[in-house]
C-alpha cells in the first residue's frame, strides 16, 4: 500500500575543507548543511502531473497521457541506472521547449523532474498521477548543493510513492529514514538527475543530501564518515557572483606557474583535511573547547592557503574580519572569488555575539543563515514534525492551489 | 698618511623572505635597506676620545689615558678577532656604571664603540684622540639592523684612522668603498661589537650592512648575492611593539601541534626565497614589468604564509590593506607581531599613488620611509657627496658643538 501523502527533507552542502586541492589529488571534506530543501507529495486519481516549485514561480501541470508520449524515449532499464543518453535529453528540451540551446535553471530543473519520473515510472511500470511541490530554504547557484537537494528530494519521494523504496514511518519519531541499501538506490538515480543539470557533476553534492553527516572525497572515491557531530555555524553568502571554471582554471595556472611554493601549499591543505577528520570524531567523543579552538585554527590556515591559490576576494576578506572582530573564525566555502563563507560557532557561543556579527555582515549586504553542518541526509516527515515556519510555507500554497 | 676627517655609512637590513622559515634550516634572502647611518671621524691631537650618538642623547668625553686603564682587559691578540670575553664586558659594564644589572640601549652602544676602540687599539697598537659622531636615519629596536649599521660604521672609521685598511678614496666619485679583504676584516671586527649588543647575533645584520646588496642565509651560512638591482620600497614600521622571542617560541609550538600542516608551509616559504633569488638576478639582466608583478605575487604569498605561522598582527593586516587599495603589494619582514613592513614599487609607479598610501599610513599611526633595497654596503664619502639632508644634520651638530 502506498502513502496518500507525504514530506521528504534533504540538505545542501558545504566543503568544509579541500576545495580547490581535491582537483589535484587531495582530500576534500563535504558536510550536510541543515538548510533543507522541502518537497511534498501528493498521490491523485486524476491523471495529471502535477510539478510546484514557488523558489523559481514553476507551476506546470501535465496529462499523464501527454507524458506517455516521451516515454518511447525511456526503455525498460533492468540493470542499474545510467546516465541520461543525448538522445533523452534531447527529448526533454523539445518537450520543455528549450528555445535557442539557452537553457535556463527553471528549464533544467523541470527536465530532470521529467527525466526521473520517467525513467523511474518505466523501470517500475508505473507513471502515478501526482502533485509535487518541492520549496527550498537554500539559494540556488551559490555552491551549496541546492540542486542536488532537489534531485534526492525527487528521487526519495517517486521512489517511494512507486513502492520501489519502502515507507520509513516510524510512530513515534517526527523524521525517519530509509535503509541503507534504498539510501544507496535513492542516490544512484539522484546522481543520473544530477548529470542532466550540471552534465558532469562530482557525485558528492547528491552523496551528502542522501546520508547527511561528511563525507570524505578523494581521488574520485566518496566514503561516508561515521557518528560525525552536528556542529553549528554561521552560513554567509556574499552575493558576488563567480565562475567556478575560470576559478578552478587560475589554480592550475598558478599551480603551474610555482609548482615549488604551490604544491606545498596542497600537501598543507590535505593534512588540515585529514587533521579535521579526526577531531570531527574526536568531538563526537569528547567535545572539549579544545577541539573547537583546534578546529578554529583550521580554518584560519585554510582561508590563508585558499587566499595562495587565488581564490580569495574582498568580500570574503571582509567576512573574515567581520567575524574575527567577534572572536569568530571563518573560511570560503566552494569556489571563492565570492559566493559563501563558513563561520564556526561554538556550542557555548553567546547568542548576543553572534547577532552582532549577523548584524554586521547583513550590513555588508550580505545574506546570513544560523544553521548547522553535520545533519541528517534525505528524511521523510510527519506535516506535525516539520518546524513551524516550514509548516506555515505548505499552509500558504494550500491556500494559493484553493 | 691617515685622514684627517672623513664620514662613512652603512645601510639597514630587512629581510625580503624567509623570516621564521630560516630558524627551521630554510633560505632567508636579507638585503640592505638604504636607510643609513652616518658616522664622521674627525682625528685630534687633544688627547680625548669623543663619542656623540645625537639618536640616543649621548655625549661622552674621555682622556685617553682614562681609556688606557681599561686596556689591560684587551691584550694584543695577533690572531683573528675573538668573541668578547666575560671579564672584558664585566669591565665595560663597570666603567660604563652599569647599575642592577640594568644595561640600557645607550650602555650598549657606548660598551660597544669601548670595546671595538680597545681592541682595535691594543691590535694595531694605538690609541688615537678622536672625535667620533654617529648619526642614524635607523630607528632603533625596530629589527632594521641599526645596530650593526653602528657597529660597522665604527670598526670601518677606527680601522681606517688606525691604517688597518685603506682609505679608498677616488678622485671623481662621492662615496668610495673598501676591498673585499678589507671588507671581510671591517666584518669580523662588526660581528664582534654585535655581540656585546646582542648576546648572540646570527651575524646576517653585520654581514650586510658590511656588503650591502643581497645576501642568502642558510643553515648559519651566510653568501653575498652578485649583482643585485636596487629595488624602490616604503618601509612601514607600525610601531607595535613585540617580542621575537616569544614570536619564536609560538612559531615552533604550531609546528609541534600541527608538523603535517606547517611543514609544507615551511618548504613553500624556501621555495618563495629561491624562486626570488633567481628573479633579483633576472630583474637586473632585463626588468620587465613580468618580474616585478611576480615579486609582488612572491610578497602576497608569504604575507599568508607568516600568518599561517601566527606572526601577523592586525596592525600589519591593515598596513597590507592600505597598500593593496593603492594597487602596491606588502608584506611584514623580520620578526612580525606588529613591527615593520615592506612594500614593493615598481620602478614606473605614479608618485602621487605612493604618496597617497603614505599619507594613509601616516593617518593609521604608522611611520613611513620610500627609501630602497640592495643599496650599498659600508662607504666612504666626501662631504659634499652626501645628499644635502646629512649635510644639514652635520652642521647643525657643529653648530652645537662650538
């Protein structure tokens, strides 16, 4: 029997150490940031699909039988799930109706809905009339795995609505999760929605929504850390945009410019890496103040190392400053040259403190967001469990639909 | 036949990289800083030894005879010059009236110009009355070598009174410097008078104020550089006082705490010194604007870098800063903690861009030279050769002495 109704959550993410180094060899940390993307599902009898997304005003609503018509494009799949072939992505812009080969996000967010009901509704035979809203609390393009967060979300909700995951309600917890083999299915089919959106994405922004914690990045090879501790953190945006490619680019340039006085700097930058891993553990055991000022120190030396690769800006400089005038430690997150940073807050942390530096940094004109790292992957709710103000946004599209 | 009157001067130091790395067996390129101090000798027959240090106030007066019964502690040594012994400086602390121990800046000049004047003395078996003025453009205690620029100025003026060295003067030029042995002797003897100073030098100060341009040092070898461009600089000293000591100490506690980390860092730093070795030598065969923007890329890396290692300070965050909004590029030199800080100038910077960043770090409280490096060692010059702001100090000293 299949749920009528239902919520799923998964989180963004955020590279708490090793971005740019992990391009060359070195370890990259990626941790769940408890800022969620929201999607609920509605099972229907009336032959429609129906797809909400209110962060990109995408309200579209297709005849099941319509669909049906793409479906020559998705065979009966019985091995594991592939990448999305050019010939089904093709399909998609036309159906979508991608003017000009200019694909936009709303565009490329709709084709990967399209592409996983599909792809899921053939391997399962089943394409369920439904309404699905999905509302995000992370900005989208700002390096924090919004997308990814929208592709699990998907996945989770068709996979169990098709009954080829379970449904992990629990009687008495507010949020449950799914097996670890059906976390595994959830993320193998997220990923083929990510490779529709990014074309080759690295896997780990799909890996961290699915089992949330850190996950250690190396050398192509994603491994899940265990009992890592949710920490709390200041989330910054800066606003200014950035171009992860030439980034990346100017690295490898400077790299080859001074490989004697860069290559170090990678080796420092995965030592830092695997030095945070540990104490991630260590603080799960024992989280002493120790642990924090170490963890502290972490990122000041990251965000130096980061700012030798060329991948500081001004605005993270002043990010940096403006924490450390409240006794805060900061890095950049992702890219740089802009977009995120990541303020460390300690459990014992005075709230006061923390306002004036939120204060401060909205100021700059900058976005601010107290959240945590370290959270749970994909999670399915009870409406009750959700959090108020999540429950007051699904109360006002109720409304809208009505 | 020994001159009658004449005036040397010898430059500063700053150290251009490898500060701290250095005391861990890594390069270290320290180069002469043309700020000089001025020393005129003026040989009498009054049977007295004057010694006037306008910078400290000091005006001292001694018969020579008085000095003769100090001389049994400096017996002819027909050897190299040695260390100073225990008893010799228990005796200058004595005749200098050192009290509690306490022995100030002012004891240890005046200790010093005894000892080298006792020990030049008994060595080449004279004691000459002498009037001796030593004027600096140096601050002092500011890790700038002032007092190895005092103490070869000394050994260079009582060994050229004494006929120990030549007196190099040519026809046509306005400052004339000695021969490499000569060079090599006004060294030993400098290194000596540092050592009443400071205990125990490392001997980098003497050596360049001695040679002046660039020397390497490395694992305690010290080796002049050939052929070294005189590059422009503003010399900022943020006048934060610190202890190198402790600046040290802290630097080899985090590399303790964290060796994979700071390690690299170290190596990055020797490889930033060589890589700048090999563009001083460059520079001078063909300076393109290529290699001034790489020496610039050079200081913004080991700006990060000392941070790393913990001897930043927020005075010299701001001096970089103030720079960098003017398009120069800056980083500490020495011990760190606050002290000084070089900026690199191009050789076609806008006069009214430098003016602007000094006018700036005038206004943060900071004091400012645009002076340069890889100037010349230890000289001699006519009077008339010395640029007109000497000439006037000179004067003005005369004026108050009759």
């Amino acid at each position: 029997m299949l749920a009528q109704e239902f919520i799923v959550s998964c989180p963004g993410k955020v590279i708490l150490h090793g971005e740019h180094a992990v391009v060359h060899g070195k370890v990259a940390l990626a941790v769940s940031l408890n800022l969620r993307s929201f999607l609920r599902l509605r099972c229907s009898k009336h032959g429609k699909v129906l797809l909400n997304l209110p962060n990109l005003g995408t309200h579209l609503k297709w005849e099941v039988a319509t669909l049906q018509t793409l479906k020559t494009a998705f065979p009966v799949d019985a091995g594991d799930p592939k990448s999305p072939s050019p010939e089904q992505i093709a399909a998609l812009k036309e159906f979508v109706g991608v003017v000009n080969g200019s694909v936009d996000t709303e565009n490329l967010a709709v084709m990967a809905f399209l592409y996983l009901y599909l792809s899921i509704g053939a391997k399962y035979r089943v394409l369920p009339s439904l309404e699905i809203v999905v509302w995000s609390e992370l900005p989208i393009g700002a390096g924090l795995g919004s997308s990814a967060a929208y592709n699990v979300s998907i996945v989770a909700a068709l996979l169990t609505a098709c009954g080829a995951v379970g449904f992990p309600a629990q009687a008495d917890a507010e949020s449950a999760r799914w097996a670890a083999e059906e976390l595994h299915l959830i993320n193998t089919w997220a990923f083929r929605g990510e490779k529709i959106i990014h074309g080759n994405p690295s896997g780990v922004d799909n890996a961290v929504g699915t089992w949330g914690g850190a996950l250690r990045y190396h050398a192509g090879k994603i491994t899940s850390l265990e009992r890592v501790p949710e920490l709390r953190i200041l989330l910054t945006n800066t606003k200014v945009p950035r171009s992860t490619k030439l980034l990346v680019a100017g690295v490898r340039d400077k790299i080859l410019k001074f490989p004697d006085i860069l290559n170090p700097v990678l080796t420092s930058i995965d030592a830092i890496s695997q030095e945070c891993e540990r104490l991630l553990k260590e603080v799960n055991r024992n989280p002493s103040v120790d642990c924090f000022s170490v963890l502290e120190e972490l990122f000041d030396i990251n965000q130096h190392h980061l700012n030798v690769l060329g991948v500081g800006h001004p605005s993270l400089d002043r990010l940096c400053q403006v924490t450390a005038s409240h006794g805060l430690h900061s890095k950049l997150t992702g890219a740089g040259g802009g977009g995120c940073g990541i303020t460390l807050l300690r459990p014992d942390v005075d709230p006061n403190v923390v306002e004036a530096a939120k204060q401060e940094l909205k100021a700059c004109g900058y976005e601010c967001w107290e959240t945590c790292i370290g959270a749970p992957g994909i999670s399915l709710h009870m409406f009750s469990g959700l959090k108020e103000e999540v429950q007051k946004v699904f109360q006002r599209f109720e409304k809208a639909e009505h």
